[in-house]
C-alpha cells in the first residue's frame, strides 16, 4: 500500500465538512483504499464485478451436508439465469457477475458461463489428498488470470463468491491450519446441518488436520490437502487484485479462508481486501481476527454465493465518494 | 402492518433457492416491507428520498457544543451545493435529497432548498418551555404534511435526516423522557466534546429534566419542554410515511428521538421504521432498545445528517428484491 496516498488521504479527512472521525470506520476504510490504488483521493472504486467460483468437494461423500453435491450444478444454472440471491443483490447494487467453473462434478457445458474446469471436484481430503501440486497451480492460475482480465476490462472493484456443496468443510481445515483453532471452534453448520451432522463434520475435519498436518507456512501443500478448487482460485483472485492494485472484497468463510492461503503466500496482498461482511459461519470470525480485517456488515448471513460482498459494496463506494467528493470547511466558507 | 401478506412473505422466502434462514437478518426485514406495504412479494423501495430537517436550539446558549450555532445554516449551504457526506452517500446509492428549514436561527431565504421555518430555533429548554403547543403543531405538520407530498410524487422509501447544532441535548433529554433512562446514560459527545463539556452538557440535560418532568405518555408536552422542531417534523414525517405505508429508515439518534415520540403517538408507526444504523451516540442504542428495532449497519458513525439511513437504503432494498425476484426451488428444478 502507498503510505503518501494514506498520508494524504488522512490529511483530506479531517479537512472535510464534518466533525474529525464522525464517519468512523468508513474513514479507514478511504484511507486504505487510497493506499491501495496509490491515489489520493482515490477513484470510485467502479464497476464493481462479482465472480462466483464454484467447484465440488469428495468430501461430500462423507455426508459433510444434506445437499446432493448435484446442486452445485443447478445453483449454476440459476446464477446463470438470475435467479440467485446474488443476481438479486448484484442487481441492486450495480454490481456485474461472473460464473467461472473452477471444478465443477456434474458438467455444465451448456451454460453460459466461464469454464475453467481443473478436475470435476476435489478428491476427498479425510482419505487422501485433495489435489495435485499442478491442479493446485492450475486453480490458482484460474483466478489470478480472470483478476487480470477484469482489470483489463475496466473493473475497479473486485468482489468474491463461491459456489459450492461441502466446500465449509474444506474451508474448516483450511482456517484451523492457518489459525491454529481447533475443528471444534471453525467447523459449524454450514447450510443448516442437525446437531449429529455438525458432530461427524467436526470429527471429519479434525481427522484430516491429523492426517495431512500441514504446517501454517505451507499454503499451497494445504491446498493440495484439502482443497477446494474454488479456494485455490479465490487465491489466486485476491493476489491477483493486489497486483493490480484494485481493492478486493471479501464475501463470508469460503473467502477467508481463501485469504488465508493469500496471507500465507503474499502477506501483503491483505492490504487490498476488505471484509464485506461476517458470516454466521464461526470460522470465518476465526478468519477474520488473523486476517486483521473488520468486516462492514453483520446481519447473520450465512449463504455465500458473494451476497455479504455485494452488500458491503456501497458502504465501500460511499467511504471512497465521501472523501472524494465532500466539500472541505474552506470549500464551504465554515471556520468553527 | 398487513398480517396475511407477512405470512406470505414468509412462505415464500421458504421457497426461494437458498438454504432456510440464510439471508438472516435480510429475511426478517422483507417480511415487515411485505406487512408495510400489504404485498407480496413488495414493490422494490424504489425511488427513495432522504429529507434532511434542519433546526436550531436554543440550548446552544448553554455552550453545549463547540461549533457556533451559524454552522447549521452554514451546513444547509452545503447540502444545497452538494457539498456533504449525506450528498455523496446519496449520489452513489441512488437517493434523492431534500433539504427543509425547519427551524434554522439564521435566515437562509436565498438558499435552494424547502422553506418551513415554524420560528428561528428553539427557545432554551434548560430556562423555559423550547416550543409552544402551536408551534410543536406546526412543525410536526411540515413533517407530515411533506411525507404526504413525496409519497403524491412517486416515492416509495422515506429516508430520515437532520441538521442542528445542539441537537443531541434535546436528543437526550427526549430518549430520557420516553426509556427512563438518566441523563448520564444517554448524553453523549455528539460532534466530539471533551470530558468537561460532557459532564456540562450531562447536567444541562439533567436539570432540564427535572425542571420539565414530562411522563412519557405525553409525547407533546415533551417537545413543548425540550424541542426540537426537527424532533417534531421528523416525527410528523414518520407518522406520514407509516400512514402512507411506505417503509421509513431512521438516520442516528435525532431520528431515533423523534420515532419515540412517534412510538408515544402511535405505537403502530413504529412497524413502519427500519433502523438504518447504530450511531457512536450511546442515547441512540438505548432509544433503538425501547423502539424494538435493530440496526442494519454499526460502523460507529456519528454524523447525523440522515448518513446512516443512506448507507443502509441498500440493504433494504436488497433484502426486498430477493424476496421479489430470486427464483423458487420449483422454478429451478431443485429438489433437496
């Protein structure tokens, strides 16, 4: 991040026509995004783009989740139709969306989406390993080349999402690895699973960290453990973003969990993420406090898809437009 | 709030494609647009206007703020000009601005903006009576009245604002009033007072109290007592949108006193509000407690000016166009 920008940035806060610090966490939240575009004041953050990756886990044959992993496929179709909570929001908010099949089981060729198909879903991480050191580089590549191609095409404000029956179980073990919590305190509900669910998903998951035991300074070897394919591209997406200096934010566990290998790899690379929200999902709070990110929105949202992110988009734009746009006390002719 | 058209909101949000519960808060909340408007699914909040009442206080003679008591029409300058936070909140989330005098001390007769002014502030409710009965009538009906209108002119989401100097003692005084809450619970450092003006300020409200001793069954005799006319016009105007049923987003603690007042009048009006945020101000959460409602953001903001009602407006918004416009798992061909 530019730290003149942020100087300046803090300097243009407290001329603007308002008492210093009454936009409170927004304020923050201009000067880091001045920093990370270098700029100060710094571009609205616009157009904003949404990007579902979305990808299948062996692990569902754990019965990890009441939802046939089928429905991976015909959530696509419905993201694809607009039918999702995330078309409804990204509609509202202005905010374009894009599907890319990262690792889909069921095939979905006929639709109109991004196909980027590494392997039809993980294999399953409580028996073996996930992934491949190469289909791990390959998911990666996936999102870090599609941040570039969105910058390229004029999106200034990357936002995440995810698709992806099971994928809260992959997203557990990846927090528990990089946070050092337990199964116990990252694995929860999921899409809504009965206390005896949540019990043997807990217990899948703290089977796997015993068994692959990848050590917090290994993200891509966690990857390769287990998985998701969506995770590995949410990476490379987020790095990709930081690269090209356009803020990204975050959506609910499945992208923190992503952040983490991001954190793990390029530590730098958090400094252009915002958290759009916190899930209801208890590892993605776990997440959040080693990601040292405060997320803007906390209505118990607990459905992924980048809902929590494209809700939290306009408390962005509206940080970056108020220090851009405001009058300063001079503007106004006000002296106190 | 229309009862059948509440429960078929809920029915229908059991349908859509997301696991039950998922859009937490969200659901919730387009139930209550549904019993609001008395359909289902809701018409989008769409247009939506903040109206910003601006007033003075004649408690400012107490010097219970920093800023000299010009700032307000200063600031009515500013917001006519486009200049303030609430201008560039409003731009980017797509709300139109309107701008009333109320009850501004200093003339602002050549400014662009609504003409209402009911007396040039408020007398100071630490010595006297702030308001006549006449007067508090007059400007409940400026709030009312221009509710009417903006509904007449195809507004379908009434967002709440507010300008004065000073106005977060009468804010305490009237949160007082309406939770039996003490003075020192529920003034705080508005604009950013130090820990003498606070405890200044704290005995002002105090002593108005007792002098006053309004029961909160009198929520007139209360603005007599404590002002301000923007606490009258804003409850006129949330009685106006409840009466209209079209939903209401309460900005900050201004709003969050006059919707006591309102609550007092009519406790119906209330199924009406949306509470848009919680403000750093601590009278606000104790007043959002006895109102029954809960904040859609928490960023700690304290600006007034109707900021936290606009930053909200798409989360209501989004929250209504998922239960119009997601598809149902019958519609998707999704069985779980």
């Amino acid at each position: 991040a530019d730290q003149a920008a942020m100087r300046a940035a803090s300097e243009r806060q407290a001329a603007l026509t308002k008492p210093a610090g009454s936009l409170g966490v927004l304020e923050e939240l201009s000067v880091r995004v001045a920093g990370m575009t270098g700029t100060c004041p710094p571009a609205i953050p616009a157009p904003a783009v949404v990007t579902v990756f979305a990808a299948d886990h062996g692990v569902h044959a754990q019965n990890v989740s009441p939802w046939p992993q089928a429905v991976t496929a015909a959530m696509l179709a419905n993201f694809a139709a607009g039918g999702a909570a995330v078309n409804a929001f990204a509609k509202n908010n202005g905010v374009d969306v894009r599907v890319v099949d990262v690792g889909v089981a069921t095939p979905v060729d006929q639709l109109d989406i991004i196909h980027a198909n590494v392997r039809p879903g993980t294999r399953d991480l409580s028996q073996t390993q996930a992934l491949t050191e190469d289909e791990v580089a390959a998911a990666i590549a996936v999102g870090a080349d599609l941040a570039d191609s969105l910058v390229r095409d004029g999106y200034r404000c990357l936002l995440t999402g995810d698709m992806g029956i099971a994928n809260t179980t992959a997203s557990a073990a990846l927090i528990a690895t990089f946070t050092g919590a337990t199964a116990a305190v990252v694995t929860g509900r999921g899409t809504g699973i009965d206390d005896a669910t949540l019990a043997h998903k807990t217990a899948v998951v703290e089977t796997a960290l015993v068994r692959h035991a990848v050590p917090p300074t290994e993200p891509l070897k966690a990857l390769q453990a287990y998985g998701g394919l969506e995770h590995a591209a949410l990476a490379g997406y987020i790095l990709g973003a930081a690269a090209n200096h356009v803020p990204v934010i975050l959506d609910g566990v499945i992208a923190g969990a992503a952040a983490l290998v991001a954190q793990a790899l390029h530590p730098a690379a958090i400094d252009y993420c915002v958290a759009g929200h916190r899930s209801a999902e208890p590892g993605h709070a776990v997440a959040l406090k080693t990601l040292g990110l405060q997320p803007l929105v906390d209505l118990d949202l607990r459905l992924g898809e980048g809902t929590g992110a494209v809700l939290a988009y306009p408390i962005l734009s509206c940080a970056v437009r108020a220090l851009a746009e405001m009058a300063t006390f001079e503007d106004a002719g006000i002296t106190s």
